[in-house]
C-alpha cells in the first residue's frame, strides 16, 4: 500500500524553537460498479461498490524524533464505504477500525501499542493473485476466513536484518473468564526476485485455534509467479488451504493478474471441498490513481458433492490515494 | 457554499520527483441561539442550535492532475451538531452522510461515482428566499419534504455549457426484491441578470413518486426576485408548492431576505393546505464569518380547515466556514 | 494540555487577496499496559488501555481574525480509545462528544456557543496530584463523580484580568417538562508561586444538584503542594471532597507526584467513607511526548465500617501529543 505524504510544517504553539515533526493525512477512495452474487442461486445485484481494489480508508500519522535516533511514530486509521459514506462501528459511524497506536521505533525496531495489526497480518496477503483486490478468491481460504487481523489490545515488535524482517505480537482479551488472548508471530525475506513469508497465529479460546501460512513469490520479470498456503486447526479439525497465480505486466502502466485458490477439510462433519479464482486488469492513471476491471468466482462444496455456497463479482472501478 | 481551501503541498512518500496536489480540510461551523415551537400547540423551547444559516460540517476533498486535461477529483463530508457535537450516524458518530465519492473530471465534463448529491439536489434550493437557511419555510414543500437528496450509490454526470450547466444521476437501490432506483436530471442557466433552473428525480418503488422543480431569479440591483414551483406526484395524488422571495442588499456586508412559500395537495384524504414565511438578516463579519437573525414560521390546514401542523423558529446566530 | 499546532497557510477558494488564518490538526494518542482491579473482590486483569496520563483525542481548531481586534474561533474535538480505535458514541462512532463550539474573541473577553467545557470544568482538575491522570484517585470524590463537564447546548463567557481568570456558562436541557438547565461560575488566580480556583456548578432537575470546588497550590520551588475541598449537595443529603497531594520536580525532565483524596456523606442512607491515593512519574522524553509509571487505589466503605467498593490501577505507559 503506498501512501502519499502530506508533510506537514508543525510549529508548537508554545514557542518557534521547537522541533520540526510532521503530521500526514492519508487515504484511499475506490469505488466500483458491477454485478454481484452473494450465496447458492441467488441472483446477481447491479452495485455502486467501495474497495475494490483496497478498502476506502482515512487516517492521521505522525512522528516526532525523540533523539539519540528514538522516534515516537503513531497512526490513527479507519474504514469507510465510498458508496454510502458509512463508517464501520455498529451505529454507522467513523472511527479507527483499522490502526490506532503509539510506538517507539529505533535501532532495536519497533514496538507499537494499541489497535495494531498482528504479526500474521504484515505479511498474509503479501503474494496473493489479482493484486490482493476484492478479485482474490480469499473468503473460501479458511485462514483468512478464521484469523483475527487487529484485535485490538496489541503488543507489537517489528524488526527488520538485512533481507529479512519479522514479528511478534500478543493481543490481550482482558477477560479473566476464558482466556482468549492471541499469539502471533511472522517472519519475511525479500531479495532479488524472491520474497518469502511465514506467519503463525495461535487464537486461544475454549477451543484453541491455530492458523498457519507461508506465501512466495519469483520474479521471472516477464511474469512473477506468486502462491501461498495455509493451514487451519481448531480442536481435531483441520482445514488447508492453497492459492497459487500469476502477475503479467503487460506494459509500464498495465499489469494482468490472476489465480487460482482452493481449501479442503477434514472437519468431522464432513469435508468441504472448496475453490476459486479471479482475475484483474490494473491501470495506471498516474502514481496515485488506478482504474481496473475483475472478475472472481468462488463454490463450496460438501462431503456429497452438493454445491452449499457460490459468489460472484465482476466490476469495474477507480481507486485514488492520498 | 464558499468554501476557504487549506492548500497543502503534497509530497509523495516515495520520492520528490511526484507531482503536487492538493488536499483540502473545510468545513462549516454554525450555532444559533434561538427559540423554536415544533407541532401543534407546542410550547416554544428555548435552545442552543447548530445549522441556522447552513449545516454543519467537516469534510477532506482533494484532486490530482492525471495529464491530458483529466483530474481525479474525490470529497468526503458529513454533518455533526455543533451545539452537542454529535455526528448523523446511528449511534451518533460521525461519518461521511453529506458526501463520499470519487470521480473523472475533464473536457468531457464530471463523472462522479458514490454517496453524491443527485442532480435535483445540485439545483434544487438555487432560489431559496431567506438565504436558504433555516428560515426558508421549505418543510412544507412537498417536493422537500420528499425528494431524496443522497440516497447513495450513485453515478453522476455532469457538464457545462457557456450559460448552461446540467447533471444526471442515477441510483441504485441495491436490492432484486423491489426496484426503487432514482434518476435525475437537472439542467440550469445562469447570465447577466437572470438564474433559471429545472430538475426532475423519479423514485422507484412499490408506488413511484416524481418530482418535478423549477426556480429563477432576476437581479434588479435593488432587489434580487426570487421564486419557485414544485409538483410532487405519487401514485394517483399530486401536490403543488411554490416559493417567492426577495433579496434586499442593505449594505456590502447586510443583505435582508424574506418570502412566501405554499403548497396544496389534492390526496384521496383530502386537500391539505400548506403555507409559511421567512425573514432573515445576514451580516458579514469576514469573508469567512457572518452573523445572522431570522424568523420563520409554518401550518398546514386539513381539508376541513382546520390546523393540523404548525412550527416556528426565532433565532440569532454565527456561521464561520474554513 | 500543551499542544503543537499545525500552522496551515489558508487560501481562500475565490481568490489570493483574502486573509491569512489558520487551522490545527492535534491531538493526544497515549497507550499504557498495566493491571486493573474494577470493583469489591474482582480479579485483577492485565490490559492494554488508553488514556493513562490524559484521555486520547483528536481535534481540529481554528481562528480568523475579523479586524478590530475581533476573532472568530471554532473548535472540533472528540475522544477515541487508543487501544480499540473505537469513538465515544453510542455505536462506538468517533464524535465531537469533547468540544464543538463556534465562538468570538476579542477584548471584552471570549464568548463561545455549542458543546463547551463548562466553566467549573476549566478549574476543577487544575491542582489534582499526580498530573490529574489516571493515577490521581478522582473518582471517589462525589463534585467529580456526579458534575457534568460539557452538558452541550452552552452559552460561555471567559475572561481574564492580570492574575486573574473567570468563566460563566449556561447550559439550556430544551427540554419544558423539567427544567434542567445547568448554571456554572469559576474564578482563577496565579500569580508567583500561588494558583486558587472557585467554582460553582448547579445542575437543576427534579431534586436541584448544587456543586462547590476550591483548589490551590503553593510551589515552594523544592516541591509544589497542591490540593481541593468539594462539596456535593442533592436536595438534603451533602458530600464532602478533599486531596492533597505533591509534585516533587527529581530533575528538568522527570517529576514524582502523589497524594491522597478523600469523601464523605452524610446521606440518609448512611455515611459512606471513601479514601484513596495515587503516585506517578512523568518523565518527558520531549516536548511532545512523555513516558509515565504510576500506581492508584481508592475504596468506599458504608455506614457500617464494610467495604462496598474498591479499585485500583498500575500501569505504565507512553504519551504523544501532536
């Protein structure tokens, strides 16, 4: 996700020897329109849609140099739909469902307090297909279905080691009843055409869940082939998960992508068999704007073969960051 | 609506080389101080209001030059009470009610794709008497009381031709069950002396309503004449409103505004007859702040004649816009 | 509160030759990790939280200058959890439920109209032990417990004469069933190394609610004493606040502060007894951004001796203002 800066002059309002810093107000607003079907037969509904290619956002962040190469850094950030303008809290409002935390970061990495995203979230979509968009078939993959990405409550530590980087986070529930807190931890490695992602992410519960991925990419430069696996367990089930595609770039401002995903239980009840694929054309207007167009299917079979769930989506649609 | 622009140089994250653009912080703060009765014989209450002479408001908007004469152009505004500072959402939040979209602006004119003002809105209330404030007696128009300004999930056109400008929009309901879509057109004139202007929005349903709106001026220096007729039509019923008014500059900075406004419907229930005043005093204080005084007040009669609604409002207030 | 403000140069949207003004982003993001104890015999539960040492919010404020030394002020301000991202309306929206006000400055003093502080706010935390976070035991002091800060729907006038300081608001409930206005007076004073507040609040309602609070301090330089009497009236049943505390400066950038609060009744229920203390460290690791530790208890006791409700609160954390 890039992002365009506005850097900020701040002066205190105490006195002008103070120290510069910067505060940025950033954001996305995608829209699309198209047509859409939500479960088994139902019939496809014409959409104004938001996120089509990122989920529509606005967000504050800042950071102030401490000294002795110390920065206080900070984000405050949340959804809303650009169809509707509704926010995401219950009632309809805006408010920082996204990101909201205070950090340090330095020589030691950094560490983050608050609403943060989790250690298995930096780095779970990083190879999907058809540009991690709403074109990726990822609702059928049961990590994705079942992880937490930002409980809330979060203690996180990010460092990075040349080509690698890594995580760790610990999410409390703050409930003495049943202890729910969650475990993360990731670890990356970028260089040359290779990058590779591995991430592990325990939800404890009365029945504890597990959730593992890895995802890679190679960059043949004429196509970049991208993939990933997951691994779900709760209790004696288990479900597992693949996706495996395709970028193209078809010219400086075109790239074609798409794949395919698929997840397979071996849950008591029977094993659903599930799979998908999507496909999107991104365009560039210009380094912050992007038009595209995308298809996705997905089904979910069961252990008799009954089709019990399908969706579709094809849109077109324009997204803008700020 | 002036607007003052907070122009902020831009500088993308990834570099100096990216071009400039401009993000704008703006809004509306507006309290009154006043005494309003709401209903048949209720009592008047003494209160603290917001939004006497235009609602208010915070919202971000932005453009970025995509070469070739296109801009992408997007605006994210909602309302808040300034005299409890609560938002329009369900639960009291703040979201973006007013506006949410994203857009192509060029040659070929404006495309806009969200929660957008429809094109009846764009024209509606041009010629509203009493400044288009709180005093303008518009709640018993019919086509007021009715239209739906911003329903959501919208895509707009809109252009302009020397002395003429237009706009439709179209919005979808989003739902297979009952088709309740809304279409507008709207198409104005503006040169020398004389504004006219004439919109039309169709609102699909179980039992269709139209809304048909036509308003003008003419500035004779001394007075700006001001007026408008309605018709709002559902099903087999038709009601007829219209609105006269006139602008009086006093001095460069107090302008005085009053008029009339009625309405009649010829439902199977019965005739209702509605009609109401208002009179308003603006004073600018700064470019950016004025303060205001004003009156209105309305009824309706049942066909019997006798009084079934009345409301009134008397007020002092301050509007300042950033 | 110290804040940094973000001086934006304004350019008015119909042209160059307008004013100069000015509009702030800021804002408080403070995050603590501790253990909290909330209630008789509860378990004590270890949380990430917000608003250790001053509550988490984001605000916009402005200014325009209206010529003859007249200013035209707003305000824009609302709380958020820093540990969830959620906002303070019911559905957990982000809203201005901390200030939204218009309002007008100038030398006859500062007049503001919408949701305000009132002005026994302005005074009634100013000498609270312990940096009047968290940490200062506040909640069993019944003038804390049971005065309304910002009712909204204010009418405030302030102002300032040398070493002295004075506010009254008044609060309209609009409501004619039951006269609830609420009518507030304080008065300030700093001069050398004395400060004292007066402030007096009366809530009317069914049973009239009268409010009373003195506070003072005297900075001897090696350490500040600071500390407050309350008095709570509800029809004929009375309360009766005290704290005394110390800040004791350890270095230019680390402060210790502490003390001890407490209330009695004499309700016909019976006379409950309250006490409580807290101790913190503030260490500042800039102007904007602070660290802290700190550790608070209080308990009630009833009539007859038993304990009824108790609480405490140990955590460390980190503090940026922006």
């Amino acid at each position: 996700m890039k992002k365009s800066l506005i850097a900020l002059a701040v002066l205190a309002a105490t006195g002008a020897a103070s120290a510069q810093s910067s505060v940025t107000l950033y954001g996305i607003v995608d829209v699309w329109v198209g047509s859409q079907e939500t479960g088994l037969n139902a019939d496809s509904v014409t959409k104004v849609g938001s996120g089509g290619f990122s989920s529509s956002r606005v967000g504050f962040q800042g950071s102030e140099d401490l000294g002795g190469g110390l920065n206080a850094i900070f984000k405050l950030e949340g959804n809303f739909a650009a169809d509707t303008g509704v926010g995401s809290s219950t009632g309809g409002g805006f408010n920082f469902n996204r990101q909201a935390y205070l950090g340090l970061s330095g020589g030691f990495g950094t560490v983050t307090i608050g609403k943060v995203w989790t250690a298995m979230d930096d780095v779970l979509f990083n190879n999907d297909y058809a540009f991690d968009s709403a074109f990726f078939a990822g609702n059928i993959l049961q990590v994705n279905a079942n992880y937490e990405g930002n409980p809330g409550n979060t203690i996180k530590y990010a460092n990075s080691f040349g080509a690698f980087s890594g995580a760790v986070s610990y999410s409390l529930d703050e409930d003495n009843a049943v202890k729910e807190d969650i475990v993360d931890f990731s670890i990356g490695y970028g260089a040359g055409p290779i990058t590779a992602n591995f991430a592990y992410q325990l939800q404890n519960g009365a029945t504890d869940e597990k959730l593992t991925a890895f995802n890679g990419s190679y960059d043949f430069g004429v196509v970049k082939l991208l993939g990933g696996l997951g691994q779900y367990k709760v209790g004696a089930s288990k479900s597992t998960d693949y996706h495996l595609g395709l970028d193209v770039p078809l010219s400086s401002a075109m790239t074609l992508s798409g794949g395919y995903s698929a997840s397979t239980d071996n849950a008591a009840a029977g094993d659903n068999e599930r799979s998908g694929f999507g496909i999107a054309l991104n365009y560039a207007l210009s380094k912050r704007t992007n038009a595209y167009v995308g298809y996705t299917q997905d089904k979910t079979e069961n252990a008799a073969g009954a089709k019990t769930d399908e969706n579709s989506l094809m849109a077109v649609g324009i997204r803008h960051t700020f």
